[in-house]
C-alpha cells in the first residue's frame, strides 16, 4: 500500500538510523523501502546490503556506479517513482529519520479517509547534524489538526520563499505521476529544490491534511546536505533564490494566473533576497522594495546584515535569539 522512497548519498553516519525508523513502523499493511544509493563513497552502501539481506521483502535498493545527480538526473522520477507498487508515497532522505511508530498508520487513515486530500504532511523536529533535540519545529508553529483545501495550500505554498512543510512529513497518492504519465510540468524541471516544486505540484491537484504530531527529524546543516552547500554560501544563496523566482514565474503560468497576485508578492520578496545578498542595499530603500525594508525590525536588519557579510556568524545570532526568548 505504500512505497517508502529514501535517496542515499555518503549518508554512512546517519543511514541506520534512518531505515530503522522505517522498519520500526506498525501498520495494518505491507510497505516497501525504496532505497536510491546514488554511488556512494563511503559505507552506506554496505550498511544499505546488510538491511537488504535482513529484509529482502521490504528493502529494494538500486545501487549505482555513477553519481546521477551530479549528471542532472532527476533521480525521484526516473528511478524512483516509476518503481513504486504503492498506492502511496512517502518520502525521508537517508540523513533524517521518522520518531514515530505509527507515522505511516496515521497518515494512511486519513488519506484512505478524505479523497480530497492529496497529501498528508506532519511536525518535525528541527535540529542538529548530531541529532539531538533543540526545541525547533517545521512548521515554526505546530499548530492544530487542519486541512487545507487546495487553493489555500497554493496559496499558501507561493507565499513561501522556502518549503513550509519538510520532505520527511511528506506522504501523497502515487496516482498523480499517472496523470502526468511520470513527465515534469516546466517548473519542476526549472526548480533546484525537488519538495518544494513537488509540494507545488500536489497543491495543484488536491488538498492537504496537516498532522500536528511530532513524526521525524530533520538534520539540518548534516555533511554533504542541500542546507550545508547553501545556508552558509552567498553566492549560492543568490542563485538559488534566482531559481526559486523563475519557478514561481513558470507556475503563474501552469495555474493560468490565477494566484498571480500571492505569487508576485513573492517575486517582490525574492528580489528583495537577492539585492540583500548582493548587498546592493540603497536599492531596497527604493519602491517596490521600500515598503518592505522598513518593515523590518532592528533585530531583523541585523541578521539580514550578518547573512549579507558573515553568514556563518547569522546561526550564532538566531541562537541568541532563541534563548532570550
């Protein structure tokens, strides 16, 4: 009933964790673990065979001799998704790991539940590389219980310069691969950031059901992560939110403009990221831009600042923060 589909790359230190959080999972259906080592050059790939040889009806990996992403191979959809004998999808990268026994349970119930719903997303604890607990959630607010119809959760979405919801919460039908006959809308070829041009996809056919429980964990900044390469990097901090305006520009045209007014405000916001980054701050004082800077807070001048020129230095700020509060 639901096909687990985990992306592996030089993750030796965290992998076990990760699959045993799977494999601790108690539900009243099969599921399989689909597992994509993308040529790894430490031991995940032995770790990946002992489980496979442990679980030989639940564990599948595919094994590679070349790094695919390294040759802009969208790994998901070629060799992921097509694989899948799920009617459900859920995703978790191997450096996080579900907390939850029942996580898969209670997300299945409610999608088997509510056809409107396409996707089920959850909590998540938001921490360290070494895993340990810091009081730090995605969403910032757990919240209550919710479902968001599907022009709210796009909505919702392009309000957003980043994924409102982590990848290891996300649990969706397979059936929309099959209306798209497994080909990328534009967008989703465009974008750099695979959750977050997916979960633009999925609110474009359905509604989301949010769980407020705590289900996985999230390693932020773990070695070789998107967040390690980026976060602390200005230039690919510029670029990435280069990437992530022109895929909001070419989703304005997959919905036909309809949420043109929500996504040009995060065009604006985008463009205001980028000319901070740049450091090209007499222009944010200028319109359309003005408006929003001084909106800003000293506290947040100040951390944009300490982005701008010391972004290793900006974790330590938000620390400081956090525990003044």
């Amino acid at each position: 009933m639901v096909s687990i589909s985990c992306l592996v790359y030089n993750h030796e230190k965290y992998i076990r964790q990760c699959l045993d959080g799977m494999l601790m999972q108690k539900t009243d259906f099969k599921y399989e673990i689909l597992i994509h080592d993308d040529a790894s050059t430490d031991g995940s790939a032995d770790i990946i065979r002992e489980y496979e040889n442990k679980y030989p009806d639940i564990v599948k990996p595919i094994y590679q001799r070349e790094n695919q992403f390294s040759k802009g191979v969208s790994v998901t959809w070629k060799y992921q998704y097509p694989r899948a004998k799920g009617k459900y999808i859920a995703l978790c990268e191997g450096d996080d790991f579900w907390t939850d026994p029942n996580k898969l349970q209670k997300q299945f119930d409610l999608l088997e539940g509510d056809d409107s719903i396409i996707i089920s997303t959850h909590a998540v604890h938001f921490g360290r590389e070494d895993g340990q607990l810091t009081g730090s959630f995605l969403p910032e607010t757990i919240g209550e219980n919710r479902i968001i119809p599907s022009p709210d959760f796009i909505r919702s979405t392009v309000r957003e310069t980043a994924c409102p919801y982590h990848t290891s919460s996300f649990f969706f039908r397979k059936e929309i691969f099959g209306m798209l006959d497994y080909k990328l809308p534009r967008f989703h070829q465009t974008c750099k950031v695979g959750d977050y041009s997916l979960l633009l996809l999925l609110a474009s056919r359905g509604g989301l059901g949010y769980i407020a429980d705590v289900m996985s964990y999230y390693r932020f900044m773990s070695i070789g992560s998107w967040s390690s390469k980026t976060v602390r990097n200005r230039k690919n901090m510029i670029e990435h939110t280069k990437n992530m305006k022109q895929t909001l520009l070419e989703y304005d045209e997959y919905t036909n403009h309809v949420y043109n007014k929500d996504i040009s405000d995060t065009v604006i916001k985008c463009e205001f990221n980028i000319l901070w980054w740049e450091r090209r701050f007499s222009e944010l004082k200028k319109p359309p831009y003005k408006k929003a800077y001084d909106k800003l807070s000293r506290k947040g001048k100040i951390y944009l600042y300490l982005n701008a020129y010391l972004p290793s230095s900006s974790g330590i700020y938000r620390k400081f923060k956090s525990k003044r509060k």
